[in-house]
C-alpha cells in the first residue's frame, strides 16, 4: 500500500474541479447568450413619459383648453414608519377610520387578470408607490405638503391635467379619462393608466392631440426602483407635445351663446359659410368642462349628470332629430324652381282648406310666399315636384317624384350624416319612396309599394310629418343659402398645428340647385326679418341685412318648438346660423332674437339693443 | 539560534503572495457591490468595504501574532483547544437565532461564528492524533475516535442548523483518506455479518472517501439537475422521484457488472460476487436516497430565507424557486468576455438587489460579471494555484502532524472553493459558504487567515522536525 500516491488521487479530484468549472464559465459566459437577454430583461426597462397633451386655441388664438399641474399622494407602504393616524387623519382632512379604509381599498384594488383563466392575483406589494390621494390641486396640496415630513413614507407626485379657463363648449370640446382594456388592446401607444379622449374634440383628434411618448431605458433593482438610466441616456427618446389644435370656435360667442340659452332647452349652431367652421355650438342646458377634469371628477359628477332629466350630457346640436318646421319651406321652394315646376313668379292662393295657415295676404311670388311662411303655397309647391306627371298612374308617379325630391335633399346634407370631426353625428331623416314602401304606421292603413301618393305625405311640405333634421343640419342649411348652392362639411378644427383643416374640409359640395335660384329665396328670407308682414321681425338689425327663416315644429308632446335659421349679412355673408328652442312657441318669438343677437355679437362684438338681450336672458322656458 | 532570520527565510512567498492576491481582489469586489457614484471613494470607510479593511487588518494582526508564535504550541495544546473551540460551539446554541440559525456569538456587528473556529480546532486534534497512530497496524478504535473527532463538531453545527459549514467538515474525511486510515475494519465487519462473506479487506474500505466524494457528487449532480422529479410530460400522468431513477440507473450498472463480470471470476468466488454486487449496490441507493433527501430539505430552508427578504414581482416569480441560483446564473452569464466593467455590475450590486447576499455568498457574481471570463479565469488560475500549493506544501512535510493539518486546510479551502462557485455557476445546490479570502465577513475572513498562517508557520518550521 502506497500512502504517497494518494495524493494524486486529490491532485486530480481538485483539478478536475477547477478545469469543468473553468469550462462552465467559458460557456456561460462566452458561449452562451441566454444569460445576457435574461439580464436585460430582469434589469433593464423601459420607462415611457406621457408628454402634456396638445393644447387648443379659438379662431382669436384664445386658450380654449390647457394642461394645468394636480398634485397625487403617493405612499410606500415598507417606508411609512409609526403613522400616527389621527394626525395624518387631520392632515388630509379624513376620520381616522376613513384613513384605514382607504389603506384597504387600494391593497384590495390591486391585481391583474391571468390571460389563461382570468383568475384575479392580488398584486400589492409594499415596497411599490401608490397614491392615497389623487388629483389634488395646488391648494391642496399646500395645506398638506410642508407638514409631510412628518410622515415618512409619503410624498406627492405631479401631474398634469386638462383645464378649461372658460366654462363652456363642453360638448364640442369632450373630456379625457382613462383608457380601458379594449381601448389598451387596440393601439399599443396606451398603457393602463394613460388618458384617452372619449368624446368630442379631445376623441376624434386624439392621434393630433396626444403627442409622441418619450422613452427612459433604466436599469432596476429588483424591488423595481430606478438605479440609473441604461447607457447614460444613449437611446433615450424625449417626449414631443403634439402642435395646438386651433379651432373654428369663438369661445366669446360660444360663452355667450350659453348665456343666451340659460333656463332654456335646444341648442345652436353657428357656423362660418365660407370656410364650414363652426364659430359655437351650444347645446342646453350643459355643463361645466371642469367638472370632467380627473377621475374622481369624473366619478363623482358623471352619475349625477347622466341621471338629470334635462339631459346635459346629451350633445342636441348632433344628436338631436327633430322636425323642422318651415325652414324646410326653403327647400322646397329652391327644388321647385331648379325643377322648373315653378318660376319665381308662381303663386298659389292661401287656400286654409288644404293645409292650416296663419292670417296673411295671397303670396304672389316665391319670396313672398318665404316671407309670410304661406303653407298652402308650400303644399302647391311639393306637390308639383312630387306629382310631376312622369307617370299615368299616381302612385307611380310620386315614387318618381319622391325620388327626385329626396336626392336633392341629400345634396343639402340632409338625410345624410355629415362627415364632420366629431362623433356620434345623426342623419336626420328625409323620407325616400323605399321608405314609404317598407313603412306600415298601422295595420289599418298600411302603406306599402305603390299604396301612397303626394297626399299621403303631404305634412312633408311644411317639414312636419316624417322629416327630421338635426340642429346641425339646419345650420348647415344656413350656410347653404348664404353660400348660394354649395357648402363645406362642418367641422370644428380650423387647424392641426400649421397644417390647416383636415382634407375632407377643404372639398366645396354643391347642391343640385343653381345659384341663380336662390335669388328669390334668399329675397324672402330677407323680406322676413326687414319687411313688414315678415315672420322674423324680431332678427333685424340695424345697419346689418340679415336674412332669416322662422320655424315652428309641432311637438305632438307639449308645446311647439321654435326654430330659426338665418345668415348675415345679406352680400358676403359672416356667418350663419340655426337657434332650436323647444317647447317654446313660434320660431319668430324665441329662436329669432336669440339668432339675432348671436350674428350681432360675432359681426360687431357688441349689442345694439340691450333690451332684447335682456328679453332673452329673463326668459325662463323649461 | 538565528532568530530573526529564521522567522522569514522559510515562508513560502508563492503561498503568501497568492493569499494577498486573493485577498486584495476580495476586498475590491466588496468594495465594488457597494459602490456608489456619490458617495464611494477607497477611502470612505464608512459601509461594508470600511468593515471588510477592518477585518483584513485584525486577521493580518492574528496572522502575525500567529507567526510570531511557536508552532510548537498548538500541538501541546490541541485537546483543550479543540475543547474551547467545541464550548464556543455549545454556548452558541443558547443564543436567539438570527434568520433562523443560532451561528452567531457576541454583539451586533462584532459577532463571530463558533463554527468556523471549529474548522481550526478539529484540524489540530486531528493532527495530533494521527501523528500518534501506527497507521500499519490501526485498530477500530483507531478508526472510532478519528470520526468521533470530526462528528462532535459536525454534529453541533447541524444543531444551529449550519448546513455549509456541516458540509464542508466532511473535507477531513480526505485527510484520513491520504493518512491511510482505512474504512475497513467498519466495511468488513459489516460485510462479514453476512453468511459465507469471509473478507480480509476491501476495495470498498480502502477507498472509501474517494468513492464516497464521487457518490455524493453524481447523486447531487443529477438530483439537482433534474429539480427533484422527473416529468415525464410525454406520459402525462406519473411524476418520478428522480431518486427512483437514479436507483435504477444503479441497478441497470450493477446488473452490467454482474453479466460482464461472471466470465472472469471462478465458479467457487460466484456467489460472493453477488453478494458483493448486491450489497454495493444498496449502499448506493441508500446514500444517495439520504442525500437526496437532506438537499431537498436544505434548499427550501434556503427558499424560504429569500422570500423574507424580497417581495417578489412578476419578472422574479419566473425564476420561482430558483430564484437565488438563476439571479446568480444571470449576474455571471452577463459578464461576458471581458465584463461589465470594475463597479458597473447592474444585476449584483448590493442597491440593485436582484443577486440576494452579493458580498458574502454570491461573491463570486459581481466579480464575475464586472470582469467577464478573463477575470473569472484568473481567480479560478489563482484558487488552483493556491490548492495544489498547499497540497505540494502538505507532501514535503517531514511530520505526519504537519502533513495532517496541512491536507485539512488544503481540502477545507478546497470544499469552500468548489461549493461556493459551484453554486455561483448553477452546478452545486445553494448551500451558503463563504468564498475563502474574499467574500465579506469577519469571521471567515479571521479563521481562514488564522488556519492559513498556521500553515505558513508550520511549513517554515518544517526542518525544526526531528525524526
């Protein structure tokens, strides 16, 4: 037995040790690159940095909209040390009970959804911030803020938010909250957490508004603190803000268009004719911008105006059908003349026998008959272009006719929905003769393929019966007579940065009705508001030719509403406009004034006749 | 006598150069897990680098006194210091458990661990009594107090519960090994209680330890590779203990042995030979069976300890259960070839916290990843150097006693060597063991340090030996 060579038996057992973890090391770390992504992905991340959202201005580079910095309070739970609650408690301004609470709600709140089975993990973990109060402003957290470092473990974060120094256009301007799952599946810009817009501007243009994320890659530890920024900043990105969206409102005449509309329902609709911008849209009643600012603004103020009777979240201008009264006569009127079943110095006696009317002299020609709102006259007129004799038989024939009448509408924008930048947009309704054909109002009197003639819808004439527009559609309608025949898409951004309006804002549409046709109209409509025995006395102005269309919709429910469209001035024409009052009465009483102050304001900036601003402002018509 | 002379000219300078060049580049990685833009400089004291210098001094100091002494000493006095060593040991036991271990002793920051101090104990009582042995004609009893010896200390250590250090103890084994103290007397007897079994001696006893060291290797290997079970994901329905399988895999060696066997052993011996093959076979499959289960016990002590101290979140719940030894795998892997850089470790600086224990335990990461494989092969150049010097130190000993303790220090250093970067590199279990001369710690730092110049003492003093 050799004792001595032993030892080569441990020679070679600790130099085979040493030579496979040598190789080992080699392998791990040249060879092998897993190692290197595994600790990438343990400890390099990416941070992404939300930049303020674009800001908006009016037509008079007015701040419509604009970030402003709330203040959220934040707490790490392993950092808090010996909370005196009841301190903390009058500190924030909560019982100590409330306090505790909330410390349970938000370990509670947190967690994830598993992808496999949507099993709920709870996910708080005491080493991660969490706000224990949200949304502060400036002042409060002043009161909170210098008393802090009594309170270890909690510290407040900024952020930012949207601010509204004017407290209208709510419904044209929309709100922001956060984005949901869908809305994080569908564009991968959004993280949980991030802001959306849901309505309004702030939706349709979000891409505009948003901006460009920036992107911090950091090196974390493993409790997720940021150690330092990965490769001094090499491959950071900054965050851009997108460029200011200027909008077509004035925020002055939207403001004060609110103010008109105070304890009254309906809405209105101004618009530029040349260039299709929406200079206000009211829709009342409404409600303060301010009110949707932050989710617990949001949370708190959204159940108490979803369940108002009144409505104010519901955006009438857009969404609202309702029949239009006699503006529609303008219609009718401008097809009968491009038709050539009439000529401007038609007349059609008043005859109360086949359609009510109010006291007035016969009409003796198309502008007379806008002036006085003749319904009789109207009646004659629809029913030439229905009936138009095209066909022996009658039901035929005013299938023909129908088709016709309905096709000119649609070149009006009616009937149709209007591509304009905002969402949730109406057609309205213009009856075509496959409408009539599939529609049974009762099983009595069904109607049916040629199972109806002019007289069946001849309430269309005087735009009651089937025939709905929105206010929008109306105003539309306004631009349509000031611009003589054509129209653009109403829209409320004049520009995207530098970049002017979208392209679909740039297109002319032109009417079916040539622009010599709409002379006579145009005539009547200004014999309405100036002349007298005109329906829109009410409209005039001094020293401005306004020209205007009075309405009055049945409402089968209550009292009549009142409508009003109108353009101004007569000879290149600033701006038109619809006004809708419901349950108010004949349109010359209610929507006129109110038209005629808006155009008043825009045109000069001041009021001429301060006691029909007041006659306005007194009246209570809820 | 040429005192002043002598104390120098017979020190291995190779030896001592290699512990300062260890030591320096522990005490540079300790330096480094800590290290801040702001506020480090190799100057600030203040922290665990500070500590570390601390200790490098007070063990220098020990050193000298060490060296300053007669090596003389320590034999005379091997019974009561190993008895000291075993108090200290005991004491420890009745002092409340810090993460669940009654290791330490003292106050606060300035404890010590008992149990490292036992390694220095044991080595010298063990010298000692091997030197006395008439290793030609040794006896069972012999052989008892040699394992007694080693197994008092072990025993108190698994009571703390110290599973490293537990672990680590059986490196004397080796000594015995190379001593010639053979197994045996205990094989034999135990072989011989069977019917017809009439050995003199065995290859089995003879060379117990090395068989026993490539046993625990392969059954812990392949246990650990293979995470407990073996899923059988095809089949679908049954989980194997990969115990089982390693069993069988010994079965299916055996029967190998048996067929080839047969042809060269004569018809008389056959039945011994069976006998021996059976019986082999089931001392195998009973230690790694044990092993099995005793690792499997000590990695969810290690889990556990873990989970105290980080909260998990989603991207560590990936690395589950092996969450220390994938960290670890990572942080090395990450270095690359040339590494990080010196104090740009992202994964295993101590304020990154993803390596747990980045100072002590996992050392070896931040080295390894600030350096990549040109550092790590140096230190792994360095450490093979350092063994096989202390080996080659332990064989030109004209004393059995030097001879003896020289071998404990080499294997005890050996056994910290390969289980602390074994588990750095994922091929050894995670069971906590300081890196000799460079993790951060006082009482390893102060014990190793003791135990080397002892060595460095005892070597220098070598010719003083009479025969």
């Amino acid at each position: 037995m050799n004792l001595n060579s032993r030892k080569y038996v441990i020679i070679i057992f600790i130099s085979i040790i040493g030579i496979v973890y040598t190789f080992r090391l080699f392998h791990m770390q040249v060879i092998d690159d897993q190692w290197k992504l595994r600790a990438q992905e343990i400890a390099e991340k990416r941070k992404y940095i939300v930049p303020p959202r674009a800001a908006m201005f009016d037509r008079n580079n007015k701040k419509v909209v604009s970030n402003k910095a709330y203040y959220n309070l934040m707490f790490v739970e392993n950092d808090i040390k010996d909370l005196d609650t009841v301190a903390f408690a009058k500190l924030v301004g909560m019982t100590v009970d409330e306090v505790k609470k909330r410390f349970i709600d938000i370990r509670e709140k947190e967690g994830y959804f598993k992808r496999k089975d949507g099993k709920r993990i709870p996910n708080y973990q005491p080493v991660r911030p969490y706000a224990f109060l949200k949304e502060l402003t400036a002042d409060e957290i002043a009161k909170i803020a210098p008393n802090l470092d009594k309170f270890p473990g909690f510290y407040e974060q900024v952020t930012s938010m949207r601010d509204y120094p004017y407290a209208g256009g709510a419904n044209i301007l929309g709100y922001l909250s956060e984005v949901n799952q869908n809305e994080i599946d569908e564009d991968r810009f959004y993280r949980s957490g991030d802001n959306i817009g849901k309505a309004g501007v702030e939706k349709f243009y979000e891409k505009e508004l948003r901006g460009r994320k920036g992107v911090k890659y950091i090196v974390t530890s493993a409790l997720n603190n940021v150690i330092e920024s990965y490769a001094n900043g090499k491959y950071d990105t900054l965050a851009v803000q997108a460029d200011p969206l200027t909008l077509g409102m004035d925020i002055t005449l939207q403001v004060y268009g609110e103010q008109l509309m105070q304890n009254k329902m309906g809405c209105i609709v101004a618009i530029e004719p040349s260039t299709g911008e929406i200079l206000a849209m009211v829709s009342s009643p409404s409600y303060d911008p301010n009110l949707f600012v932050g989710r617990s603004n949001i949370s708190k103020n959204y159940p108490i105006l979803v369940n108002d009777p009144k409505k104010p979240l519901f955006p009438r201008p857009l969404q609202a059908e309702y029949p239009p009264g006699s503006i529609f006569k303008l219609t009718q009127a401008l097809i009968g003349l491009q038709e050539g079943v009439i000529t401007p110095n038609t007349s059609f006696p008043c005859n109360k026998s086949l359609v009510g009317c109010h006291n007035h002299p016969d009409a003796r020609n198309v502008s007379q008959a806008v002036q006085m709102s003749c319904n009789p006259y109207f009646y004659g007129v629809t029913r030439k272009i229905i009936q138009q004799g095209k066909s022996r038989n009658n039901f035929i024939d005013a299938e023909i006719g129908l088709g016709i009448w309905a096709k000119y509408l649609h070149s009006f924008g009616l009937g149709i929905q209007l591509d304009a930048d905002i969402s949730g947009l109406r057609s309205g309704l213009i009856p075509d003769p496959n409408y009539y054909n599939n529609l049974f109002p009762s099983k009595k009197r069904p109607y049916g393929k040629h199972r109806w003639a002019f007289s069946t819808i001849r309430s269309n004439s005087i735009g009651q019966g089937e025939v709905k527009l929105t206010p929008l559609q109306m105003a539309n309608l306004a631009v349509i007579m000031a611009n003589r025949g054509w129209y653009i898409t109403p829209h409320i951004v004049k520009s995207v940065g530098e970049n002017g309006p979208l392209p679909q804002f740039k297109v002319k549409h032109k009417t079916m009705v040539d622009a010599e046709n709409f002379a006579p109209v145009i005539e009547g409509m200004r014999m309405a508001v100036n002349e007298g025995g005109g329906t829109a006395r009410l409209a005039r102005i001094d020293g401005i030719t306004v020209c205007g269309k009075t309405g009055t919709a049945q409402n089968p429910h209550g009292k009549d509403h009142s409508v009003f469209i109108a353009f101004a001035p007569m000879d290149n024409p600033k701006i038109a406009i619809a006004v809708f009052v419901e349950n108010s009465g004949f349109g010359g009483t209610w929507a006129a004034p109110i038209a005629s102050l808006m155009m008043e304001k825009f045109i000069t900036g001041k009021i001429s006749d301060p006691s029909k601003e007041k006659y306005i402002l007194d009246a209570i018509l809820e | 006598m040429r005192e002043n002379e002598k104390l120098t000219s017979n020190v291995d300078w190779l030896l001592l150069i290699a512990y300062f060049v260890i030591l320096t580049m522990g005490v540079m990685t300790v330096y480094s897990t800590g290290y801040d833009k702001e506020t480090s400089s190799f100057f600030n004291f203040t922290g665990l680098y500070g500590k570390q210098v601390m200790w490098i001094c007070i063990s220098l100091f020990l050193g000298l006194l060490v060296f300053l002494i007669d090596s003389e000493i320590y034999r005379k006095f091997s019974i009561p210091i190993y008895i000291f060593t075993l108090l200290l040991l005991i004491v420890v036991l009745f002092t409340p458990p810090i993460n669940g271990a009654r290791a330490w002793l003292g106050i606060g920051p300035f404890g010590i661990q008992p149990a490292e101090f036992a390694k220095i104990g044991t080595a010298i009582l063990l010298a000692s009594y091997v030197d006395k042995i008439n290793i030609r004609q040794q006896t069972m009893t012999n052989v008892l107090i040699c394992l007694a010896i080693i197994a008092i200390p072990m025993m108190f250590i698994i009571l703390q519960p110290d599973a490293g250090t537990f672990v680590v103890f059986t490196a004397f084994f080796f000594v015995l090994y190379r001593e010639g103290v053979t197994f045996d007397p205990l094989v034999l007897t135990f072989i011989n209680m069977f019917p017809g079994m009439k050995f003199k001696k065995t290859w089995i006893g003879t060379h117990f330890i090395p068989l026993l060291f490539v046993l625990v290797f392969i059954s812990v290997f392949t246990l650990f590779m293979s995470k407990t079970t073996f899923d059988i994901a095809s089949l679908g329905f049954y989980e194997i203990p990969s115990v089982v399988v390693i069993i069988f895999s010994y079965f299916i060696i055996a029967l190998l042995f048996y067929l080839i066997g047969r042809n060269f052993v004569d018809s008389r011996s056959r039945k011994k030979f069976v006998i021996v093959i059976l019986l082999t076979f089931s001392l195998f499959s009973l230690l790694s069976a044990s092993i099995s289960t005793v690792f499997n016990s000590l990695q969810k002590h290690q889990k556990n300890r873990i989970e105290l101290l980080l909260d998990l979140n989603e991207e560590d719940q990936r690395d589950g259960e092996d969450y220390n030894r994938n960290r670890a795998m990572t942080a090395v892997g990450s270095g690359g070839l040339l590494g990080k850089g010196y104090n740009k470790a992202t994964l295993s600086s101590v304020k990154s916290k993803h390596v747990p224990e980045s100072e002590t335990d996992f050392i070896f990461c931040p080295f390894a990843e600030e350096w990549g494989f040109v550092g790590t092969a140096v230190l792994m150049g360095l450490y093979l150097f350092f063994l096989l010097r202390i080996i080659n130190i332990a064989e030109r000993q004209r004393s059995t006693y030097n001879r003896v303790y020289a071998y404990s220090v080499g294997m005890i250093l050996f056994y910290h060597f390969a289980i602390n970067i074994g588990m750095n590199i994922g091929l050894v279990p995670i069971i906590g063991i300081p890196l000799p001369f460079f993790s951060y710690g006082g009482s390893s730092m102060m014990s190793f340090s003791v135990m080397f110049f002892i060595l460095l003492k005892l070597d220098s003093q070598r010719r003083d030996t009479l025969f």
